[in-house]
C-alpha cells in the first residue's frame, strides 16, 4: 500500500490537500475457509476406504490426507499460481509431519495416564514394595476380594540410587574430557581418538553396556558378588558419557574466544580462566545437558537386567545384593505376572510404574529447563 500527497502551490491561499492513493501488491489469494473444505471433502471422498477396512481410523486419515495434498496445491495453482501453489503444497507437508509427530506423544501420553492413573491411586503404591505380594494375594485382588497389594517403592528407591550414582561417575569424567578436547587438545592423534570413540559410544547398544559392567565387576570382586546396583552404575555410565560429553562440547565451544584472551591478558592462568570464565558461562548448558543424560539412562531396561538383577524387597546399598529399578519392574510385572491365571494386579501396577517413570523423565525434563535458565549468563538489556 502507497499513499501520494498532492498539494497546491506554495503560494495559494488554501491549506494542503491530501490525496490518498491505494495500490495494492497482493493477488488473488484463496479463501481462509478453502482448506477446511478441501479436507472435509477429502474425508468424505475417502470414506469407502472406511468402511472396507472395518472402521480403521488410521487408513481412513491416510487415504484422506493424500487426497488433500494435490486437490488444495491444485486450487491454489488455479487461483495464485505456481510459486504460491509450491508454498502451500510444503507448509501442508509441514504441517502433517508435525502432526504425526504429536499424534503417537499425545496417544502414548493419554494411554499410560488413563491406564497407570488406576494402579497409582493404589493404597500404598508407592511405599510400599512386592514382599508381601504373592499370587494369592492377586487372585483376590483379580476376584474382588480384597485390595492390589504390592507397590514400587523398592523399584523406585533402586532407579534414584543407580541413576544417582551413575551420573556421579559420568559427569566427572564426561566433564574433564570435554575440557581436554575444547581447551587444551590441538587436533593431535589423541583428540581424533577421542572423538572417535565418544561418537561410537553414542550408538553402542545398551545390552552391550550392561554386559561390559557385569564382566568389568566380574573382574574385580569375583563371580559372586558382582551382581549389585553399583555394576548396573557403572553400565549406564557407559551411556551417559558420550551424552555428557558431546553435549558439554558444544557448550563450550559456544563460548567465545575474546573472554579467553580477556582473561589471559590480565594474566590469569588457562585452568584459571577456564574454572572462573569458561565454565561459569556454559554452566546453563552443561547442566541442561547433563540432566538430559539422566532422563536418557533412567528408563534404560537391559543392562539393569543383566547387573543389578531382581528384588521383590527394599535394598538401599548400592554394594550389596540385586536391586529392582522401575523399567525391570514393569518388564517382569508384564511377562512375569505374580499371579499368572489372574495377571490383573500385575498388569495394573506396571501401568502404574509406567505413569511413575513418565513423570520422574518429564520432571527431569522440566529442571533441565529451569537450571539452563536459573544458570543463564545475565544480561542487562538497554
């Protein structure tokens, strides 16, 4: 839109006159409502497919979007041509990958919610363990006949433990090496292995890491004591450092180079500048980093498996006796019923563990924002 000014001589007698001009650049462009009937019509059109596959919803929606896509490129071509015909055909495209990211979150959300929320309300469910939890017991339960017993206060006890520990073995190692490869390696043999085998540790499988701390443990204290919450650490170690290394890299690697210099020309020394300037600045992301390496490990399932093993009871030390983590309780609660001809109980009280694992990842999720943002450079604006 362009306005011209018109106005008389300078030396008339009459005040200015304005004269807006309106000239428009836009074309025709389609209605707002168009897509909405175009993908009423495309559901419409598709609705045999409906009913051949015996009212299967995802088929329906499939056939339907590809209906849609080359009918609403068609008519924006018709009315606004190519150019915006390729525009619209992509930000529809766009828009559909969203959705069917969000569509199984959201599924998956609302199927563990409305299938755990039962077993959590369970009196007891979360302080108490499964010794008292037998298969009598669960058939009553099954029956009528009398309240789920059994909760998952020794899984939940034993993935706080293990994950705890886990993370004080990888954040200091996954910290040091970052700083190595950052501050100090110049592309030498020595910081190309180690990228290497950082980027190779980041896909290893985690049965393999399971079965690397069962034999690592084996090798120190002997074939009968190595089964424990310390070996099942060590294991998901294994996974957490590429995490927190790889991570803290790029965290460090954002800081710039002119707060080094600045430090090194008031004569501060590197391990100096580096405690007092570099990581203080990263600080945000580390943390977020790290806390994301957490929620990573602490739903992991076969090297908790293979390490730690299983317990129906509470067991707090880390160095003595198998202990029992939330993803190993909802495994043998599934395939392993307590009660097999009444599976029930069993099944309620996984989806129960399953909601409970959902929050303590969510909520790990939800700290590693606040620390990036509580740890975040201040700055003051103007």
């Amino acid at each position: 839109m362009s306005t011209d000014t018109v106005t008389e001589e300078p030396g008339g007698p009459e005040a200015p006159i304005v004269r807006p001009v309106v000239t428009s650049l836009r074309g025709k462009r389609l209605p707002s409502f168009v897509p909405a009937v175009i993908a009423v019509a495309a559901l419409v059109l598709s609705l045999p497919v409906l009913l051949l596959t015996g009212f299967s919803i995802v088929p329906w929606l499939v056939v339907a979007w590809v209906l849609f896509l080359p009918i609403y490129a068609a008519a924006a071509w018709l009315v606004e041509g190519g150019e915006q015909a390729r525009d619209k055909f992509w930000t529809a495209l766009i828009y559909s990958a969203f959705a069917i990211a969000v569509v199984p979150l959201l599924w998956v959300s609302w199927t563990v919610l409305s299938t755990g929320l039962p077993g959590l309300l369970d009196p007891g469910f979360l302080n108490n363990s499964m010794t008292y939890a037998t298969g009598l017991t669960d058939q009553d339960a099954a029956a009528g006949k009398g309240p789920v017993l059994g909760g998952i206060a020794h899984a939940l006890l034993g993935s706080v433990l293990i994950t705890l520990a886990a993370t004080v073995i990888s954040v200091p190692i996954g910290l040091l090496t970052s700083i190595y490869l950052v501050e100090y390696s110049q592309g030498g043999l020595l910081s190309r292995a180690i990228t290497f085998f950082v980027d190779v540790m980041t896909g290893i499988p985690s049965i393999v890491a399971g079965l690397f701390g069962a034999a690592l443990l084996l090798q120190l204290v002997g074939p009968q004591d190595n089964l424990m919450g310390f070996t099942a650490a060590v294991a998901l170690s294994v996974l957490m450092i590429p995490v927190v290394v790889r991570s803290t890299v790029e965290m460090l690697r954002v800081v710039p180079n002119e707060l080094r210099e600045a430090s090194y020309a008031l004569g501060v020394r590197k391990w100096r500048t580096i405690m007092k300037v570099v990581i203080p600045t990263a600080i945000s992301g580390i943390a977020s980093g790290v806390t994301l390496a957490i929620a990573r490990v602490i739903g992991e399932t076969a090297p908790i498996l293979v390490t730690a093993g299983v317990a129906v009871g509470i067991n707090a030390n880390l160095f003595k006796d198998w202990m029992m983590t939330l993803p190993v309780f909802i495994y043998r609660q599934i395939f392993f019923p307590t009660a097999p001809s009444a599976p029930g109980p069993s099944f309620e009280r996984a989806w129960g563990a399953a909601l409970v694992l959902i929050i303590l990842v969510m909520l790990l999720n939800l700290l590693a924002r606040v620390i990036a943002k509580a740890f975040a450079p201040k700055t003051s604006g103007r």
